[in-house]
C-alpha cells in the first residue's frame, strides 16, 4: 500500500555505509501502537461545557496519548534497526510518516510498508560513536499523533544506593559494577559539589584502584580521615560514550559511638543501684517486725508437725500460718 | 532465715517475670536477629556464608552446653550473682566483637564468650522464675517467654537501622550496651530460700540424684525428641514454600504470622496450663502430638489456604508447647533441683537442636523436597509425645504433690543452715 508522504522501497544512497559497517552485530527493536478509537461508552457522565454552555453526556475522555517508548542498551558499535508498527483506526493512506533524532527531522534511511490494515515504518541506523546514541522517534500523524521512542543508552553503572559508613583510620573498597558490560576503561573522580576531580592521577598508597573481572571497579582507600568524606564517581569508557555511577562514603569518629555506650552503659549501672537500693530499702523497713515474726513461726510450726498427719492434705492452711 | 514452704506465686515474682521477659528477648531475640549482620560480615571479611553462620552456631551450642555450669554455679551462689556475671560477660563478647579483625576474632568474642554469658543468665533465671510460682507457673513462663517473640519483631529493623547509621563495628558496640541490660534483669532476681533447699544439698549430690532419677530421665529423653523436630519448620518453611512457587515477600509475611500466633499460643498455653488440674506432662503431651500431626500434614497441604491455616495452627501449638515444657520438670524433681535439672534438660536437648536442622537439610538433598524433612520432623515430635506418656502421675485426675509435701516437714526439723542464698530474702 502506498502512503502520500513517505518513500517506500529500500535507499539506495545509504547502501554502502550499510554494507562498509555489515561487519557489525545487528540489533533490532520494535514497537507497536494502535490508535484509540473515539467511541462512545458508557463509562461515566460527564460534565462539558462547551461554550459556556453546559451540557451533559455521555462521553469517553479521549486517553492521554501514552508514549510508547523503548530502553534500549548498546555497548559496542552495531547496526541498529528500528521498527514501528502502527494500526491506524480510519484509513491507512491518510497517516503521515515520519522520523526524528531528538527534535531534528530524519531525512532518509527509512522504510514505509503496509501488510493488511498494520502500518510499518522501519529506521536503520550503523551506531559507531556516540554521536549516533540519543532517542529516535517515529511519529504516526493520523487525527492524533502517534509517537513511539527509542533511547539508545549506554549501560548503566551501579555504584550504591546506601551511604557508606566508615571510621577513621579504617580502610574501604568503593565498588562500581555493571550487569553484562565490558566497558573498555575506568575511572574514579572523587566530587566537591559540582567539581570532579580525578583520583590516582599521582599514583600513591592511599588510592589504589583494581578491579578482578572486566564489569567491576574497585577503588581501595586507606588510613580513612574525616576529609575523605563526600561522594565518589566511577566512570565507565564505552567505545559509544561514558557511564558513571556513584558512591557516598561516611567516615565517623569513633567517638559517636562510644558516647552512645557509655550513655547506655551509665543507665545500667543507674538502674542496678536503684533495684538493689531499692531491695535494701524495703528491707530495713521489714526487719524490726521480722524478728518478732519468726519466733511466732517457729512455734507455730512445733504445733503443726505435732498434727502433721492430718495436715498433709491442705497446703494452702500450712501457708498461712507460716505467713509472708 | 525463714525458708518459704510454698513459692510465693506473685508479688516480687512478677518482677522475676518481667525481669525473665527482658531476658529471653536479649539473648534469643539478638540470637535470632543476628542474620541481619551476616550480611555485613560476608561483605567485610569476604568470607562464605557458611563459615559466618558459625557464629550464631557457636553462640547457641556454647549457651545450651554451658547451662549446667549456669544452674550449678547458682545453686551454690544463688541466681543473683551469676546472671550479672552472665550479662558482663555477653555484653564483653560483643565489646571484643567491635573489634575484630577476622573471623576467628568473632568466633571467639560473639560466640565463646557472648554464649557462656547468655549459659550463665538463660537457664538460671527460668528457673528461678519456677521457684517463685507453683499454681500460676504456666503463665507466668509463658508469659516471660514471649519475650523471644517480641524481641525478634523489634530487634531486626533495630540492628537494621544499627547497621545503616553506625556500620558493623559501631552496631555491635550499641548491641553490647543493650546487652549490659542483662546485668540490671540479674539485679531483679531475688533470692527465695525454699523449704526443700537444705534438704536437697549441694549442686553435686542434686546432679547425682538427678541422674538416678526415672522420670527425669524420660523427661529428658522426650524434650530431646521434640527439640529435634522443633526447629525444623522455622529453618526450612521459608524454602520449602518458595519450593512450592512461593514469592520471598508473601513467605517472609507467612512467617511472621506464625511467629504471632506462637505469642498467642504461649500466652494461651501458659494460662491453660494453670487452669487445668492434674498433671502439666498431659497438656504437654496434647501440644506436642498436635504439632507432630500438623508438621506430617504439610506435605499434604498444596493450597496457599491450607498452608496459610497449617503454619497459623504449627505456630500456635508449637508456641503452646514451651512454657508447659518448662513447667513440667518443678513437678518432677521438685523445686530445690529446680537449677540442676533445667541445666541437665538444656545440655543434653541441645543435641537434639543441633541434629534437628542438618538432619532436615540431608533429608531434603536426598529426597529432592521437604516432605520427608517435615515428616521426619513430626515424627520426632510424636515420638517426645509418647514418652511424656510414661512420667509418673500421667493419668492422675487431681495435681501430684508427691516430693516437696514431705521435704518441708523433713526441712523444718533439721533446721540445716545453709550456706548460700545471702540474708534479707522474702
């Protein structure tokens, strides 16, 4: 089928930048849209005033136009082909197709085509540096227009979410690692606001940076003082551009700590004295009467072992008579 | 010095209760969460999970195998004493923890010498808690032992936020203050002079005595069994459901619901265990089958509902079961061996703990799934509930007051002096 506005076979002039870069993985990625039909329903009454005038009917509020957009993560130089694939509610001649990188109009390097009543537009793009990374839209322009993205990133790094709590004197590795990613180099910039300044540049014993495995950087810094304080970037090098992550390091002193023990420590040995303080209290008060009781005691017991054998029965009548 | 021909049951024996309440929560409640940390450990010592997980193990091995040296030293020295010692020395295991360098460090700080305190306060304050009550004993040990529950809610997020503001070394710092609390729940355990205890005599004639003793023995026996299936379910329920399709979340929630329901139950149970007459060993043993019955049902269960009704129910039988254990042996060998007898019964049930789990974990490598596991684990259970059914006075209708009724009348006309047991008791 054929559109009013967009070229439909295959370009000639891009073909040999295809064929120089064939050599290159090909990755392809695809989205899909449908138009929202403009349909009465019966979801809901709702209020319109059109023109100052208020009426009331029955209307579907027309969706937002969602965008439809898609992540996509490259690492090294590919061929990239995108595909947009769109089901127009009225007729298929009347959508107007077109492309753009960021808010620039894409000329040429793609495709129109058209199976049964589904719309396909297709872009080709050899990404070799960075120049080439961004968001690529394909737009559907019917009665609404129709917008799918594709942001072309390079892979994200991850430092740590959680603040890093340390002590002075101590030492610690900072780690940064991505997913499945080779990146060709890495770097560390410790942060002052704004500023980024680089670490190890004077190789010395305090920085040391290693890294086991391709995908991680390890930054290892010892004898920690309170200066060393603050957020430090790892920086990944991709042959299609640069991707950093982050890590916040805390250096305490070891005094926060300890104040808070011996705080706590002092409540301990404050409620010992009170419990025990308080037993000898309550003793003293006790004594003078005690002794008089315990003499009754005694006595009263001599009675009651005399009638021992009636009074194995009933515990609770021996109780009372020994008393508190 | 008066000796009390019958435990006092209330007054300064609630304090015992409170004091019994904070205990169990320092020292099962940090054992309990100390998962929280082996995270930090693996990452900062770079060691395998496994060789972390020692240390807890330690802890609780070093804790159950040092009770007797915990009941012996008390009832030579009274509860007092030993359990503030017990507190200084957990709360030093930890100091030391701060510290550490290696692995071997925590070994020995967290687990030597953090376990024999918690030996040293654990068992002699329970049973210091069995002297002061006799009719109210269930609940007042129920009542204590929910501290373990609580504590497990509280201290988790606790060590937690510990962790994100203060990093290990400061958090096990803090976890030692906490601990140094141990020393003030010591201070709350008043001595109490019993009748039978001039009678019963030193620590070693009580140990001798105990083990010549019959029903002890059996008593023990069945603890052991139990204890071997007991811990089953709460190391493996987790796996087990996400075996069955389970997501981490609603499995972590679905354990959380049995650890309410085991509150209920030991509340519930320690009431009940009080309310109804005759022997406690009974109810013990309706609590223990019922738990066995449960835990062979799992397997059986596929439905998130019959899951959901089984591990409510597991909870609450097996939170059941705890303080009717404890109250069964006053009433066995009496509460002058009281010290003795739960150290004995915490050493050799501690066998049984430590074989419970590995042994879970092989059956399941073997078999593929838990369902031999938690069958295994059932049968343990009925197998301790079977010979609950041999101790003396089982099918008594009214309460055994055998031993102590004579030891009073014998103690109240020797008139022995006793060494221990300091002045100015109630």
């Amino acid at each position: 089928m054929r559109t009013k506005a967009a070229p439909i076979t295959s370009l000639p002039v891009r073909e040999e930048m295809t064929t120089k870069y064939s050599n290159l993985t090909l990755e392809s990625h695809s989205i899909s849209m449908t138009a929202m039909p403009m349909k009465e329903n019966n979801k809901g009454n709702q209020i319109c005033v059109d023109r100052g005038i208020m009426l009331q009917r029955n209307v579907t509020l027309e969706r937002p136009n969602m965008p439809a957009e898609k992540n996509i993560t490259l690492e090294r130089p590919s061929n990239v082909e995108l595909t947009c694939q769109f089901t127009p509610s009225g007729n298929l001649n009347s959508v107007n197709v077109t492309w753009k990188k960021g808010d620039k109009l894409l000329e040429d390097n793609y495709l129109v085509n058209a199976t049964g009543s589904i719309l396909y537009t297709q872009y080709r793009v050899a990404v070799i540096n960075s120049k080439q990374m961004g968001s690529y839209s394909c737009f559907f322009g019917e009665k609404k227009q129709q917008r799918g993205t594709f942001n072309l990133k390079v892979p994200e790094i991850n430092g740590k979410n959680k603040p890093l709590i340390t002590y002075v004197g101590d030492s610690v590795v900072l780690i940064c690692k991505c997913q499945d990613c080779l990146p060709l180099n890495w770097t560390w910039y410790t942060g002052n606001g704004s500023v980024q300044v680089p670490i190890g540049v004077p190789v010395n014993d305090k920085y040391v940076i290693s890294g086991k495995h391709a995908n991680e950087t390890k930054l290892k810094i010892t004898q920690l003082s309170e200066d060393d304080q603050g957020t430090y970037w790892c920086h990944a090098i991709f042959e299609l551009g640069e991707s950093e992550g982050h890590v916040e390091l805390v250096v305490l002193s070891y005094l926060v700590p300890l104040k808070a023990f011996c705080a706590i420590a002092a409540e301990v040995v404050l409620l010992v004295a009170i419990i025990l303080l308080f037993e000898k209290y309550t003793q003293k008060k006790k004594k003078p009467s005690d002794d008089g009781k315990e003499i009754e005691q005694g006595e009263q017991l001599k009675l009651d072992d005399s009638n021992g054998i009636e009074n194995s029965g009933p515990r609770h009548r021996k109780n009372e008579s020994v008393g508190q | 010095m008066a000796y009390r021909a019958e435990p006092p049951d209330g007054g300064w024996g609630w304090m015992v209760v409170l004091s019994a309440f904070f205990q169990s929560a320092l020292v099962f409640g940090v054992l309990r969460s100390f998962g929280v940390f082996f995270v930090e450990f693996v990452a900062a010592f770079e060691e395998p999970a496994a060789r972390v997980s020692w240390i807890a193990s330690i802890g609780i091995a070093v804790q159950q195998f040092g009770s007797p040296v915990g009941s012996v030293l008390s009832t030579k020295f009274g509860p007092r004493p030993v359990v503030m010692t017990g507190g200084i020395l957990a709360a030093l295991g930890m100091l030391l923890a701060s510290f550490a360098t290696s692995l071997t460090h925590l070994y020995l700080s967290i687990g030597l010498l953090s376990g024999s305190g918690w030996a040293l306060t654990f068992t002699p304050t329970l049973a210091c808690l069995s002297r002061y009550f006799s009719r109210r004993r269930s609940l007042a040990t129920g009542l204590a032992l929910t501290g373990v529950g609580l504590s497990s809610f509280a201290f988790a997020p606790l060590f937690q936020w510990l962790l994100n503001h203060y990093a290990w070394r400061g958090a096990l710092l803090l976890v030692s203050a906490l601990s140094l609390h141990l020393v003030a729940c010591g201070a709350l355990l008043r001595p109490l002079s019993l009748a039978e205890d001039p009678v019963v005599g030193g620590p070693g004639a009580q140990i001798t005595s105990l083990l010549c003793h019959g029903p002890f023995l059996r008593y023990t026996i069945a603890i052991t069994l139990i204890n071997t299936g007991y811990f089953i379910p709460y190391v493996h329920l987790v796996a087990h459901l996400r075996d069955l399709g389970w997501d981490p979340l609603p499995a972590a929630f679905l354990l959380s619901v049995a650890a309410i329901s085991d509150l209920v139950g030991r509340v519930a149970s320690g009431w009940l265990g009080d309310a109804v007459p005759g022997p406690v060993a009974r109810l013990l043993m309706l609590w223990t089958t019922l738990t066995g019955v449960i835990l062979a049902l799992y397997p059986v269960a596929e439905v998130p509902t019959g899951l959901v009704a089984l591990t409510v129910a597991y909870g609450f039988t097996s939170g059941a079961l705890t303080p009717v254990a404890f109250s069964v042996l006053p009433e066995l060998v009496g509460t002058g061996k009281i010290y003795c007898g739960l150290g004995l019964v915490q050493m050799v049930e501690s066998i049984g703990g430590l074989l419970g789990a590995p042994l879970s974990g092989y059956l399941r490598d073997v078999t593929g799934n838990y369902t031999a596991s938690f069958v295994v684990a059932g049968a343990f259970l009925l197998a301790g509930s079977g010979v609950l059914i041999t101790l003396p006075h089982f099918f008594c209708v009214s309460a055994p007051t055998s031993k102590p009724q004579d030891l009073v009348t014998e103690a109240l006309d020797t008139k022995v002096p006793l060494p221990e047991e300091g002045l100015g008791e109630d």
